[in-house]
C-alpha cells in the first residue's frame, strides 16, 4: 500500500514538473512507432516480392518527398495498407496531416531512397524537443 501511495505521488510529481515536455516526449514517441511502421511496411512489400519495392506510385524517390496523396508527393499507403501494416499512421501535430482512406491521406512523414545504397529512410520532420527522427534500412 505504501510503494503504491509513492508510486502515484511521484507520478504526480514528475507530471507537474514538466508536463509540457512529457507530452512532447510522448508524441516523439509515438512518431518513432509510425516511422517504424511505415518502414516495417516497405519492408514486408519487398520481402513478398522477392527483393523489389512494388508501389504504383513507382519507385521510392531519390529526393525527399512527403508521403501523402496529391501533386509532388509519394502515394504510399496503396503499396503498403492493408496487406503490409494494420493501418495508416499520420503526424496528427503536423499541418494538414490526417488519414481519411487511402486516397485522402497525408501522413506529416517523409521518405526518400539512397541513390547509391538503396536504403530507404522515413523521417519525421515534427519533431520536439529537438529530436531528429529517423529511420532506415
């Protein structure tokens, strides 16, 4: 009953403390698993079709692009939704991001391929609390 007690008091605490930087915290936290998931996505795409990307948006881009439906973005989410990942995550902080269905969507993330290598990375570009995050393979 007292560790209890001191569980929940020091919660208490460490929320009063800097509740404005935990919730930064969380949500960096939670557009680290949509990094994941879209690349985990990409992954089991190429995996099913014996090492090749195959996404009718074409190939992944060279130059970074935003993933998201419309002009001058990379319509992802057909390639990878619902076959390859249980659902299309989205930056909600990030300006104009939402996912209604694979045709209306904008996931507040980029993508780009390394020319050279042909490593994917996803990024996120919202990050706070000056956070770069990123992930590739």
């Amino acid at each position: 009953m007292t560790i209890a007690i001191i569980a929940v008091v020091g919660v208490g605490l460490l929320l009063a403390v800097n509740p404005t930087g935990r919730l930064a915290k969380s949500r960096n936290d939670a557009r680290a698993v949509h990094v994941q998931l879209i690349l985990d996505g990409v992954g089991r795409n190429v995996l099913a079709n014996k090492g090749s990307f195959v996404c009718g948006a074409g190939a992944v881009p060279t130059s970074l692009t935003k993933m998201a439906t419309g002009g001058g973005n990379y319509d992802i989410a057909p390639c990878i939704y619902p076959l390859y990942i249980p659902r299309v995550p989205y930056d909600a902080t990030a300006s104009g991001a939402h996912y209604t269905t694979t045709t209306d969507y904008d996931t507040g993330y980029f993508i780009i391929r390394n020319a050279t290598s042909g490593r994917i990375t996803i990024f996120a570009p919202s990050a706070e609390l000056g956070e770069t995050i990123s992930v590739t393979r």
